[in-house]
C-alpha cells in the first residue's frame, strides 16, 4: 500500500514504471483542492476555520469505447470536489482520518471508480504540513451495516413523564430526550461557552433519569443511536457531541433539540410530554 500510496501522487512517469503490467488501470485526479473548514479534535480548533488541502487520485474502468467525447460516460472530476463538499457538509469532522475515509468511500459509489487514494494535509499548523493518506478499493470486502429502523423520539419536560412516554411508543425503538433538570449551573458571557454549559445540563438530567430505570441507556452519537435503535435498546439523549458537531449547529432549547433530531433520525414521530406542542416537519404529539 506505501508504494501505491507514494505512486498514486508521483510524477507520470514515476507511475507509470510502477504500474508496469499487463492491464494498467486508467486515472483521474484533481490535485491541491485547498478549503477552509472547521476540522479538529483540540479545543482550539473549535469555532476556527482552517486550510486543508486535498489530493484525490481514482483508478477508473476502462471507458466504453466509442466514447464519442460524451461527458456521461465518463467519472467527472466535478464528482471527486462534490464527494469532498458533501462530507464537510453533513457535520463537522474531529479527525482527517475520518474524514478521508468517508471521501474515499463515496467515490468508491461512484460505478466507474475501482480505487481511490485520499491525501489530506492541514497547512496552516505551522511551517510544515500535517496530513493523511490512505488507498481504499471497492474489491476489498467491507462490513454491510443493516439499515437502522425508525424511531419515535420523545420530549420529556421532567422525569416524571418517561412511564407516559414509554407506554405511548408501545415498543416502537424510542429515543428520549430530556430537558434540563433544574439543576443549579453556571452562566458565562461566552456564548459558546454558555450552550456547552447548558448541553451538559440536559446529559446530566439524562444521566439522572438512566439511574432510575435500568432499561434507559445514556448515548452521545449517531453510531450509538443506530445500533440502539436496531438492537431494541431506549435511549436517552446525551446531545452536546451530536449538536457541536452538526453543520451548521442547532440552537434553541431542549424541545427545539427534540425537534432538530427527530428531523435527523427520519422520526416516525415526536412525542411532547409536558410541553406546549412545536412545529416539526414529523408528525407530533402530545401527552397529558
């Protein structure tokens, strides 16, 4: 793979005498593709765009022949820069390494591209570049995730309501999301600081509540959420690391954080228990 890597990146000719063999694969490529994105694992790289360069090289099929000069038959370079957007865009990224393989993964989608090198490199940590690369091929065998079910999501204005909330799922997979517990906290005038301040009050309420129910378990990411979901698992929301991350980041209180995740989780339904009713693209209901 390091020689591959290191040919993928090289000089025409370099490649070529790498690739020396009876049916060498043809590429395409779009080189120094620089964005300013929100990446990073450090605290200081939150609310901090920074420089990151792209090198993406894909083995294609052969194309048919005649081509005819037609785009269609073709892998458009613009579908490697979308590839890129489309990752940056559905939430914000800790690690380049993650971020690389979920680029490399959705040109891999692409029917043309048979392999794809990814390198990725910060150029604006200091006097030197900071980067990953890596080669994935759509010959390798890779684990099929089965698809998640539905959820119901509930609101629960307090921990008083989570028997209602349950009985109304009627064993539909359900995610709860509680609001703070009333619990004393501190203010901050950093914005920033402030909504990290009032998260941790909705996961220590969640916290609290999975303390009184064994059945309740405490989750804080998509991942976590899904294998729940399919695994007949109720959980009770940890939100700060879902909402930090998301792009852009929902705002409001903790029913409006109810809403925003029901919209993500394709929710059959929302599920208010001691709260005025919201507007929601699911359908909603309300618990007395």
């Amino acid at each position: 793979m390091a020689v591959d890597t290191s040919t993928a990146f090289a000089h025409p000719e370099e490649r070529a005498a790498a690739m020396a063999g009876p049916d060498p694969l043809d590429r395409i490529s779009v080189r120094d593709y620089v964005v300013e994105v929100e990446i990073g694992a450090f605290a200081q790289e939150r609310g901090l765009l920074q420089k990151v360069r792209f090198n993406i090289v894909v083995e294609v099929a052969p194309v048919p022949q005649p081509l005819d000069d037609d785009v269609d038959l073709i892998l458009s370079y613009d579908r490697l820069t979308e590839a890129v957007a489309h990752e940056l865009q559905a939430e914000r990224i800790n690690l380049l390494e993650t971020l690389a393989e979920r680029v490399a993964l959705r040109i891999l989608a692409e029917p043309q591209a048979l392999r794809a090198f990814v390198r990725i490199e910060k150029v604006d940590r200091g006097p030197y570049d900071l980067g990953v690369e890596i080669v994935r091929s759509k010959a390798e065998e890779m684990p099929q995730a089965s698809v998640a079910p539905r959820p119901v999501v509930g609101y629960l204005a307090g921990p008083d309501h989570l028997a209602d909330v349950i009985a109304a799922a009627d064993g539909a997979p359900l995610i709860l999301v509680v609001a703070d517990a009333g619990y004393a906290r501190p203010s901050s005038p950093d914005p920033q600081a402030q909504r990290r301040i009032d998260l941790l009050a909705m996961e220590q309420a969640a916290w609290a509540l999975a303390g009184q129910d064994p059945c309740c378990f405490v989750v804080a990411t998509r991942t976590e959420l899904d294998w729940a979901l399919r695994n007949g698992q109720i959980s009770l929301w940890a939100p700060a690391r879902m909402v930090v991350d998301a792009v852009p980041p929902p705002q409001g209180d903790a029913l409006a954080l109810a809403v925003w995740l029901s919209e993500q989780m394709q929710a059959v339904e929302l599920l208010v228990a001691g709260a005025a009713l919201p507007q929601a693209s699911v359908p909603v209901r309300g618990l007395v």
